[in-house]
DNA sequence: GTCCGACCGTA
DNA sequence: TTACGGTCGGACG
C-alpha cells in the first residue's frame, strides 16, 4: 500500500445488527431462511465496490477488507469479567444469517478477517494505524460510537444507511469532543450496552463538558477534588478506578497479530459466476441481474451455489422429539474460502467437536455401495453430485504411479454411506488363462469421461479427494482438470503433522475408527497380486466406493478443525495450490541421458571389481563385502583391528567414521572399504537404478513429490528420490551430467543462500548476524570473528570450519555430546565453545528456551507462517527421547519456515513466468534450490524472473528483517548449471 | 514375501 | 546435532 491508495474497512459484526434493525423486517428467502441482513449487507459491498465515488466518500477503494468479531470472548474479559456480559443472545431469525454474511463476503472474493481473542474494532484500529503508517487513507464503513476514536485526517467513517460520512467536524457535532479524546469520554460515561461501567451519572455532555475543562482524563482525576459540584465531585473521586477500567475497556488495540497484511487486502476485479451463483441461491434477484449485467455474465451459465446454514437449534444437541443425534447438515458452503459457520454461542471448536463426534459414532456399511453400469444412472449422480455442490471423487487404476496408470474406473460419493463406484475397463476371468475379456455393462471410458469432465472441472461443485495430487496426475492425462478441490491427506497435514501418518487408511481408522478394505485383500498379494481391471466388479465397487466415502467423512470431520485450530491459511495458501504446481512438475519430468549413466555404471563396476579382488586379498578370504555383519566379524573378529564401536543392536559398526579412523592410523582395508563403498553405492542407488524410471514414452524420469511426508513441511520425492541426486565428491557429481536439458534448451539451477541461517537470524532476531548477512559477509567467518574477537578477514581456515560446524548444531539443536563428536573434540571444549557461542548472541539461547517451552506448553512449534509441527513426545520420561523432541522443535521452525518459503516461490512461479511470457518450466525441488528447463535464448530473462520470485517470496505475509540471496546459474546439465 | 537395521546419498 | 528415501543383508514367516 503506498501513499493515495485507499482502504476501506467493512465493520461486518456491527453492520449485521445494524441492518437487522435498520432494514424492513423478515426478508425470507422462499423455503422461509430469513435473509434480510445478508440481503442489505450486499447490496451495501455492491455499492462501494462498484460506485463508492457516486456516495459521500467519494473515493474507489483500491484496498477492502470485511472485519468480523471471532467470538464474545476477548482478552477484555480478562480485563474486566462482565464486559457485555448482559448482552442478551441474538434474534432467532438473525442467528442463522452470520454465517451468510461470511459467506457473502467471500462470494464478492473479499478478505473476510476475524481473530480469536479480538474484537472487529481492534482489527479494524489495526488496519488504520498499518494503512496512516503505509501513507494511505482508511474509510471505516460503520457509524459505531466506539470507532469514533480512531477518526484523523488519515481515517474516516461512512454510515453506509444514511451515506452520511463522519469526520471530526461529525464526531464533534455528535459528542462535543474531538476524535482523540473519544476514549477518555467514554471512559466517563461507560456504556450499558456493553456493560462497561463509566462513572455513574455523567453522560456525554457531563463528559464532554469535563473534558472540556481539564483537558483529558488523567488530569480530571488528579483535580477532582476542585470540581465546584459537590455531588459530581464525589462520584468521580469515588468511581476513577472504575473509569480508568473502563478507558482500558474502551481503548481500542492497533497492534493486533493481523493474518492478511495490507498488501493482501488489494481490491481484486468481481468474479461474476461466483457471486451470482451465491445471489441466486439467496434468491435476490434483483442485484443477481445488477451483477450479471456489470460483469458480463451468462447468468444462465451459472447454477446456484449450495450454502450451508447452521441454526441455533443445532447447537442443542441431540433432536429433542427423537432423542437421536440431529443429522448433520448435509450441505456445506460451495466457497472453498470456507468459514467457521459460526454463530453466537457457537465457536468454530464447538462444529469441529460436533463434526469429529459425528464421524466417529457413524458405522460403515460397504454392503450399501451401488455400482453404476449406464451412461443415464450415472447422469444422474452427477446431477446430484451438482445439486449438493460438492462431492469426494477418487479414482482406480493399473498402477500406483500416476504416469503410467490406466483408468480402471472411479466412485463418488456426495452423502456419508451414499457412495458409487463406475467401472470402465474390468475384465472377465482372471487374466491368467484366456487373456480375459472386456466384462459386460460398463460404460465406455470415454463417454464417461465426457460426462465427468463438466463436474470435475465445475467451479461450482468442490471436489473432495485423500491426495488429489494423484487422481490429479492421472485425470490431467486423460485430459481432465480438477477443480476447485480439497484434499483430506493435505488437511490431516496441516492440523496434525507430527501426530502420525496422512493415509486414508491411518485417518479413517483415527477418525472413523473403521478399518478401511486393503487393496491387497481385493488385488491379493505377491505372485497372485493382479492389477485393478482384473478384481471383479462387485468388490471393486465395495472397495473403491468405500474410499469415496471415507473420504468425505474424512473432509466433513477435518474440514471444521483447519477453523478451530487457526490453520486455515496455512492449509489455503501454503498446501492446497501446491498440488496442480507439483502434479505439473511431476508430469514434465526431467531428461536423463542413458548413455552418460551406462557408461558411468560400466567404469564404476571396473573400479569396483578391481577393489574387490585387493580387498579379498587384504582379508584374506572372499565375503560379502556389503555386508556389515560379515565385514565387522572380519575386521575386528578375525584381524583384531583395534577401536571397534557397536551399534545399538550390539553388532560392530563398521561406519564411514569408524573406517576412516582406522584409515588413518595406516590399515589398508578400511580405505579400501569406504572406496567400493561409495562405487557401489553410485552404481546400485543411481547410474542402474535411474534409467529404469525413464518413461517409455515421455523418455523422461518423473518423481513423486510427497506433500504430507515430513513433520516440518519440507516436500519429499521418491521413485526415483531426485532429492538426494550426489554432489559432495568429484565422481558422485558425474551423475549430475546425466540430467540435461532438451536440445534449444538450458537447465537452470536456482538456490537460496544460507536461508537457514538467515531466518534463524531473523526468527531469534540476532543483529550481528543480520548484520553480516546484510553486508554479504561470509556468514561462517562473521560468526568465528565475533566469537573469537578476529578480524572477519584473518579467521584461519580451520576456525571458521570449527564455526560453520557450531552454525549448523545451532539449527539441528545442539548439544556439547554432538558437537565435540562432529568437531573430534572433548565434551569440556564443546560445552565452552557453546557456551561461548550463547554469551555472543544471546537471542540465540532465548530462542532455543523459549522454543521449548512453546513445546512443552502447546506440544507443537510453528514457522513463520503458522504452520505447525507437532512434538507429543516432547515431555517423555526418558530424557532421550525427551532431548531427541526438544532438538527437533528447535529445528523445526527454522527448517519449516524455509520449506514455506520456498513452497510460496514455486505456488506463484508459473503465473510469474508466464505474466513475462517465458517458456521456462519448473521440474524439480530440492528444499532450497528449484530446477528449470529454460529455451536457451530467455536463459537471462528467466534467471531474473526466478530469482525476483524466490527472494520476494516471504511477502507480503512476512517481512523479513534480513534479505534472502538466490543464487542461479544455467547450462546444458545439473551439474554444470548448480 | 515382508520387515528391520545399517548404511549413505541429499538439504 | 535436523529432515528425508533407497539399497542391501539378514532374519523371520
């Protein structure tokens, strides 16, 4: 936001009473929902965001956010126990409407901001102060005497009813004091309806008139005693603690933790088809045809959405004629923004509690599944699947690799325990004998295909899935897009990484406690295991309609919690719009030359052949060099080498370390181990195993990227890892020449420097080392300089290595043991050198405690973004694991926060490669480094778009109090282009 | 056939 | 001292 830009901020809670009482009563929509507020709530967002110049304020906003209160409990209740404690719950017909102003707001694609612990009035008194500081101008839409205070040159309210906008001039008229001295006012005369106390007697005039006089509160109070007014005299002296209380009450904060900054409030264009399809379902047909006409939409294009409607009725409880479990409402919003379905009374914990207690008491039938064998019945599941507004899809296919699997069918399921399964290419017979034919009554894949493409791609119906990212994969090669869409696996992620696995099968027996069919126990196991096609159509429907089902208990027991725990965003912004991004890298893949890695493997296998004949020669005898146990009986059984470890299972360790070590003191052996080693490894682990993930036809290798995998929100990848590809010693690196780029192309490697590093500086918040950074000193010596009193330029070689050590056991959570083994030194000269390390940065050793007390008070630790890691171990008796959890929680934030980073870089790098026209594509993530495949003659251009993306990529959500630096170079493979 | 530990490749 | 996944040998059924 930067100076002549405009905000304006909606008061939502006080414009729904206000437009209850102000607008003609009982507006109902046809089945009787009363709908009068949500009705004057957007026609108002419709005014001032299409004419707000033709009213008094007479700007455009180009910022616009709507501010709600999260619930009646603030941190003024701690203040203060009866604040609005005699607020009297809402009109009946009011109750259900919250929640549909909520979703109006996010049908008109406005930020929609509510913060636990805060009311509406201290969001919006932060957004002020953030937009005056930004230079801007703020118009708060709301005529609430308690946001009067907020009033300056920068700010001013609009009374949307009356169009009447009120500046100090107004605040004066109204209260005979100007804006700044609102608080003290209402400090002096409280208020009843917000039962906050004031002295008793004086009103506004009294107040005014006071203040008048003495200037301000703290003043008056001081000179009560001179009040000429005996009976005002007394009362004031007698209540001034009551209305220092109640300035507390009344002062509105500016420094609520916001979610979205300013930035992220930035007036987006009208998405016609979404807020039609909301107006129609509410049936104002009125601004239905205003918006279709201003947005240039088909407004028979456009199905209504569903919304879903939490009554007051609901909280209560069991169905008080039946004494059964109300059914659940079998309808949610269609608005992935989603919301709390909050009402008064009922907070965003109070649905998740009733959600997970619903799916938890529900039974599975699999019995019940019906298996779709025509194009009409399957017509009509759609329709309904469209109806309802979303629905749990899944697919099932030849293989659990998605670039090579073949579409046997697909379920849906919209309604718990209603689930279909469609097959398309089951087979009769077994397959063994008779090659087993086509079975009968299936729908021909591609007419039902063409049926399911139109919902799948409907922006009106959600579709819910556990791991999109694979039916994603798959659907994208049969030509068919997915969404808009949730993912199950993805939100277990985000509310319980640590807490276990994200599988359907691990969630359902959690959540459901119900133990989901095994694939293998439809497609057997081993040498019997068959491919999908060929399990027969009636266990197939029960398997695969099943994971439909689960997977929508799944979403409506999860779904409500990312609301009550707060994660919302992290689920929205960090994980959700990762899966097309990384569903598209995964299906360009990467080009591996065979050749290169044939003959690698060859001269490898030489190499390694010759070191096992001396090897064999050195022992003694022939063995299994591979094996550790047959090495260990060898080199410290029968040879008696000394300085033998063991291993926790009691067998000799026969490590790199340990090898080495001997090494050293002049046996042969050992060197020569470690060398066939590392041949061998290169061999087994890379130059044989890479060409077999070559595609047949795509000629390249395509990895999985894991979303749910890691505790700290790092990715993962696997068949084949492309993660872990070697790059520490000169023949490893020869692997690297292997991934090249297509001809007219170059790869592009991008990396962060030292991002670790870089955000412990800013997380613990340590000058000297953001300092350094800031002056692109080489962090390692900066560090060894300030510890040890140097000159950053004369720190010897070794010391800084010593430091770069230190650097790196303070992000994994150090301990003296670690760090002396790491560094072969004694535990004693460790522990100083730790020691040392905290009397340097003491931010450091504040971080470090303070980060495990978070851990032990919450039992999880969180990045920048609020992306949680959970540690449920953290307070285990044995003071191993114990130590094991804290060090993890210590790295967590740190290692998370980068993975987020870099997550956001990649979430918007295609839209900023293609706003600039760029044919580059991603195709690799290796946690702080992207990889690209780039047409040679935009190498430049791409390089500076990448690195602009990547090093921007922690705003506007955080701003960090240190830069971060990409490094990004190009050639014709990775190991020239890293 | 399946599981686990040791080892080792990456950030 | 953090976070992963793959390969191997060896034990178990």
């Amino acid at each position: 936001m930067k100076k002549g830009d405009h905000l304006f901020l909606v008061d939502g809670s006080g414009y729904i009473f206000r437009a209850y009482h102000g607008l003609p009563p009982l507006t109902r929509k046809s089945d009787g929902l009363p709908v009068g507020a949500v009705a004057g709530f957007c026609n108002m967002l419709w005014k001032l965001m299409v004419s707000a110049r033709d009213t008094e304020v007479g700007v455009t906003p180009s910022h616009f956010a709507v501010i709600f209160d999260y619930s009646s409990k603030t941190f003024r209740n701690e203040l203060y126990d009866q604040y609005k404690a005699n607020r009297s719950a809402p009109p009946e017909d009011l109750v259900p409407q919250f929640g549909l102003i909520r979703d109006a707001t996010r049908a008109f694609e406005l930020p929609c901001i509510e913060i636990e612990g805060f009311e509406a009035d201290d969001l919006i008194a932060t957004y002020c102060r953030l937009a005056t500081e930004a230079g801007g101008d703020t118009t708060i839409i709301s005529s609430d005497k308690d946001l009067m205070q907020l009033v300056s040159p920068s700010v001013s309210m609009y009374d949307p009813m009356k169009d009447r906008e009120i500046r100090e001039p107004e605040v004066i008229e109204k209260w005979g004091v100007p804006p700044a001295k609102m608080i003290d006012l209402q400090a002096l005369t409280g208020d009843s309806i917000d039962n906050v106390p004031g002295v008793p007697g004086i009103g506004p005039k009294t107040a005014a008139q006071l203040l008048e006089e003495y200037g301000d509160l703290d003043t008056l109070l001081e000179r009560a005693g001179k009040i000429k007014q005996q009976k005002r005299r007394e009362v004031i002296i007698a209540n001034a603690d009551k209305a220092r209380l109640s300035r507390e009450l009344v002062r509105l904060r500016t420094d609520v933790p916001v979610p979205e900054t300013l930035d992220e409030l930035v007036l987006h264009p009208l998405n016609g088809p979404k807020l039609i399809s909301f107006l129609k379902a509410m049936e104002f047909t009125a601004l239905t045809r205003r918006v279709a006409d201003k947005t240039d939409t088909d407004l028979a294009s456009v199905g209504k959405a569903k919304v879903e409607v939490e009554t007051g009725a609901e909280a209560h409880g069991p169905d008080l004629d039946t004494g059964e479990p109300r059914p659940a409402p079998d309808k949610d919003t269609s608005f992935p923004g989603d919301r709390a379905g909050k009402v008064e009374g009922k907070t965003p914990q109070d649905l998740a509690n009733k959600r997970i207690e619903e799916a938890a008491n529900s039974k599975i039938d699999t019995s019940a599944y019906v298996t779709i064998r025509d194009a009409d019945t399957l017509k009509e599941w759609i329709e309904r699947a469209k109806d309802i507004g979303y629905v749990a899809f899944d697919t099932e296919t030849t293989s659990l690799d998605p670039m090579q699997a073949e579409l046997c069918g697909f379920s849906l399921c919209s309604e718990p325990g209603v689930a279909a399964y469609v097959p398309l290419i089951h087979k009769s017979g077994t397959g063994d004998l008779l090659g087993g034919g086509l079975a009968p009554d299936q729908i021909d894949t591609r007419t039902a295909l063409d049926l399911l493409k139109p919902l799948l791609e409907d922006p009106s119906v959600l579709k819910i899935a556990q791991n999109l990212k694979y039916d994603l994969v798959v659907m994208n090669r049969y030509g068919i897009d997915v969404r808009p869409f949730d993912d199950t696996m993805l939100i277990s992620y985000v509310l319980d990484a640590g807490k276990g696995g994200h599988g359907m099968d691990v969630l359902a027996e959690r959540w459901l406690g119900h133990r989901t069919i095994q694939f293998k126990d439809v497609a057997g196991t081993g040498k019997a295991k068959t491919t999908f096609d060929y399990v027969p159509i009636d266990r197939a429907t029960e398997y695969a309609a099943e994971d439909a089902d689960v997977t929508l208990r799944l979403w409506r027991a999860l779904k409500p919690r990312l609301v009550a725990d707060g994660v919302v965003a992290v689920y929205e912004r960090l994980e959700r719009p990762l899966v097309p991004v990384l569903a598209q890298m995964e299906q360009r893949g990467i080009s591996v030359d065979r050749q290169t890695l044939s003959r690698i493997s060859g001269e490898l296998a030489q190499k390694a052949a010759a070191l096992e004949d001396e090897i064999y020669e050195l022992a003694g005898e022939k063995f299994s060099i591979g094996s550790p146990k047959q090495l260990g009986d060898i080199l410290f059984g029968r040879m008696m080498l000394p300085g033998g470890s063991k291993t926790k299972t009691g067998q000799w360790s026969t490590s790199v370390f340990v090898l080495e070590e001997l090494a050293a003191e002049g046996h042969e052996l050992p060197r020569k181990i470690v060398d066939w080693r590392q041949l061998t490894k290169l061999k087994s682990t890379y130059t044989d195993a890479l060409p077999e993930y070559i595609h047949p036809e795509t000629k390249r290798v395509h990895t999985s990227f894991a979303l749910a995998a890691t505790t700290t929100g790092r990715l993962s990848s696997s068949e084949p890892n492309l993660q872990n590809i070697p790059i520490r010693t000169s023949e490893g690196r020869r692997i690297r020449t292997a991934f090249v780029a297509e001809p007219g192309n170059k790869l592009i490697s991008a990396d962060y420097s030292q991002i670790e590093l870089r955000l412990l500086a800013h997380i613990a918040d340590i000058p000297e080392l953001k300092h350094a950074f800031e002056n692109g000193l080489d962090i390692h010596a900066a560090t060894a300089a300030e510890m040890f009193g140097l000159d950053v330029e004369k720190v010897p070689t070794d010391v800084r290595r010593q430091a770069k050590t230190i650097n790196f056991g303070i992000i994994y959570g150090i301990s003296a043991f670690g760090l002396a083994t790491r560094l072969g030194i004694s535990r004693e000269e460790a522990g100083d050198y730790i020691k040392r390390y905290f009397d340097r940065f003491p931010g450091i050793r504040n971080y470090i405690e303070g980060t495990k007390k978070r851990a032990r008070d919450r039992l999880y630790v969180e990045t920048i973004f609020g992306r949680r890691a959970y540690y449920p171990e953290i307070k285990a008796s044995n003071p191993q694991t114990r130590a094991f959890n804290e060090r993890a929680a210590i790295n967590a934030p740190i290692q998370g926060s980068a993975a987020d980073i870099i997550r956001r870089a990649m979430i918007r790098m295609d839209d900023a490669l293609k706003q600039e026209k760029l044919g580059a594509r991603m195709l690799l993530q290796v946690h702080d480094e992207l990889i690209f495949e780039a047409p040679e003659k935009e190498v430049d251009e791409t390089i500076r778009i990448v690195r602009a993306v990547m090093e921007d990529a922690a705003m506007p959500a955080v701003s960090l109090s240190v830069p971060l630096q990409v490094d990004a170079r190009a050639a014709d493979n990775w190991d020239e282009a890293h």
